[in-house]
C-alpha cells in the first residue's frame, strides 16, 4: 500500500492489511495471465485509504491509478442521477407515461410465450397499463437484453442488433418500438435496456445530446474530467480476450451510440467522487448536483412487494435484487435492505452495482465508505470472485471501534 494511503488510513480508523491481501491476489493473478490488470480504490469519510494500479492498461502500458475502463452498467447511476436533477427542474416527472416523450412507444405490444420446444411462438398482448420513466429507472418497464437469454422476444433483439454501436439512441428507440415487450410494465424486474431509454427521454426533454446532460450536469460539476462517452486522449484498460458482451470500443473510432445503460467511460478516483456525492446528500466541494430528498427518493427500494423476476435476474449475482438476499433496486442502483441475507458483508442502506465487463462499486451510508474496483473480465466467475473478495477484505479492515 502506498505511504500517502497508508497515512489516510490510519487516520481513518482503518487496517490496511486485509486489503494488501486482496491487491497482492490481483498482483498473483496477473502474474500468471490471468487478468491483464485493475485498478482499486478505497476510501473512508472522505479520505482515500487504498488507491492501487497494478498490471498493464493495454500492449505493454502499465494501468495508472487513473486508467480509463468501460464501466457497462455502472453507467446507470450517473444517467439516473442526470435524469433526477431534471425532476428538480420541473421538466419531467417520474409518474410520466414514457409514450408522453417517445411516442413511437405509445403502441408497444407484450409478447407472452405460448407451446414448448420448437413449436414455441408469441402472442402479442396489449400492455395493461403504460410504462413510465419510473419503470426505467427500477428495470420494471418490460425492456429485456438479447444477449442475457434466448426467449423469442430475446431472438428478436439479436435478429434487430438493438445495441449497434453505430446508432443514435433515436434510432434506438425505433428498433424497440417495433419489437414486443419482455413482461408487462410494472409486472416484473427485467434486467435490459430500460436506461438506454431513460437516456433518449433526457435527450427529448432536455434538447441535447445525452453526453452534454451528463456532462453539464453530473461529470463537469464534480470534476470528474476523465469521464464521459468519449474520453479523448485516454488510455483505454482493455479485457485479457475480445469482449462478447458488449460491443468493443475504439479510442480512435468511438462509437456513435451514447449508451444510457452502459456507455460511460471512467477512472476509479472519478467514480469515487460520484459516489461520495451521494453519500454526502447530493453535494461534493462546493458543487451541488440533486436535493437530499432527490438522493433519498433515488437510495430508496422502488420494487413492490411481491414483484416477479426476469430469468435473468440471478445472473446478476451479488447485485440481484432479490428479497430473499435481503436486497431491492433503487433509481439506477442496487440496494441492501436488510441484515443477514446477503452472501457478502454490507450495511443496510449500502447501494451497489457492477458491469458486464468486471468494474464494480458500492457505497455504504453507515460507514461513509466507498470501494471501486475498475477490471475488464469477461469471465463471470472471475469478476465474481473478486466483488466477493473485496467485500470481505473492506469490511474486515474497518476497526470496529470507530
């Protein structure tokens, strides 16, 4: 650990130890080809305890403590909280129907699964009632991911390329509205492209580009320069193979698709500010970015009782918001809401989430913690492996007096 950390944490109450643990295991993996490096960053009421790189960006590059990664999901809070601060100006609301902005929606089918086998088909129904941009924001909307599962609906997302990178996110919009729904709005938690919606409503109500609101609104505020759907003259931490998840980004030939659910590019001490934003109310350094109440409505559990789950939901892991793993979903994130469920330790009221390409993030309201860990895995195991990890080690570090 280095010494200007080391120093931090002292003060902050912390023992570094059982992180050294978890970085000299990604020191031993990277050693022997496992990942081709990460970076990882800690910090505890403000002050940075852990902030290490280790292994190689890309080629031969070694990863800097502010190497840029895909970050896939973790998208999702940043876009949340841009279109939050939109409430707070009176230009949308979350009870609007979603067809009030994309009315191309307004005609959107459900399609329900009858027979088995190869006789299966779909039946298109009408949706019982209309989505809104609060079914965006809690994954409940009805949208699905083609890559996640292969229903009929799922088939038909692969057949229409529904996330090629060279689209706008208009043209977005038009693919999806001419495909069936997964689920009926309000009817189930479907992990899919519901934010990359939310991201052409904030396009429709703000007149800009997606990448200008979240830049107007979130990233220039707080400093976060190394963030964005294109950060120019970054060096950009690339995964040990191809990626098969999501599409591959090239520095020299961005995509066009500014992707609300899983677009952004960032570094771990940018991310560290977003986060400790939201712990401290909305508020970082003199820059406000959303109300106290906006922050609590977003770290709330939006998900109703009773609520059924996407086949996809438990391939979220650690994240899926699940009641019997004691956890929900927020506006844009994962939430802890009770003790003695989880299979990782946590506090209640801690909010979380990860992305398809290894990044991953919580924070914890109780403890004024943040952890960041920035990896490119395509692996499942391997990233999962490392959450569970880092979880433990954070947590046995913090001294229990404090």
């Amino acid at each position: 650990m280095q010494a200007d950390t080391m120093a931090a944490s002292a003060q902050s109450g912390f023992d570094g130890g059982p992180l050294d643990g978890f970085v000299g295991a990604l020191r031993d993996d990277v050693a022997r080809g496992a990942i081709p490096g990460a970076v990882v960053l800690v910090s505890v009421r403000g002050r940075t305890v852990l902030h290490e790189a280790v292994g190689v960006e890309h080629g031969s590059r070694a990863m800097q403590p502010d190497s840029v990664f895909r970050i896939a999901a973790m998208t999702r809070p940043i876009v949340a909280a841009a279109a939050l601060s939109l409430v707070e100006d009176g230009r949308l609301s979350l009870d609007d129907a979603v067809a009030h902005y994309l009315p191309e929606l307004a005609d959107v089918q459900v399609g329900v699964e009858v027979g088995e086998g190869a006789s299966r088909r779909l039946v298109l129904q009408p949706p019982r009632r209309a989505m809104t941009v609060l079914d965006l924001l809690r994954h409940t909307a009805g949208f699905t991911y083609g890559m996640f599962g292969d229903s009929l609906v799922q088939r038909l997302y692969r057949e229409a390329d529904v996330m090629a990178p060279s689209q706008t996110n208009a043209e977005m919009v038009r693919k999806l509205a001419r495909l069936p729904l997964q689920s009926q709005p309000g009817a189930a938690f479907e992990y899919g492209m519901s934010t990359d919606v939310l991201g052409r409503v904030i396009e429709v109500v703000s007149g800009q580009a997606l990448g200008d609101v979240v830049a107007e609104r979130i990233t220039r505020p707080l400093g976060m320069a190394r963030t964005g759907f294109v950060v120019p003259g970054a060096g950009l931490a690339r995964p040990r193979t191809p990626t098969t998840v999501l599409f591959e980004y090239d520095p020299a030939s961005p995509p066009t698709w500014c992707s609300g659910g899983a677009g952004l590019l960032s570094c771990a001490s940018d991310y560290e500010r977003f986060c400790r934003m939201l712990l401290q109310g909305g508020a970082l350094d003199g820059a406000t970015v959303l109300s106290p109440r906006s922050v609590a409505l977003m770290l709330s559990d939006h998900l109703p009782a009773g609520i059924a789950f996407g086949t996809s939901t438990r391939g979220l892991g650690i994240n899926a918001p699940l009641p019997e793993m004691g956890q929900g979903h927020g506006l844009g994130v994962g939430l802890r809401c009770q003790d003695g469920l989880s299979p990782v330790p946590g506090s209640v009221g801690d909010f979380f989430w990860g992305g398809a390409l290894g990044t991953y993030f919580w924070a914890d309201p109780k403890e004024q913690l943040v952890a960041v860990l920035m990896l490119q895995e395509n692996d499942i195991d391997v990233r999962a492996r490392y959450r569970t990890m880092l979880r433990h080690a954070v947590y046995r570090a913090l001294d229990p007096q404090h």
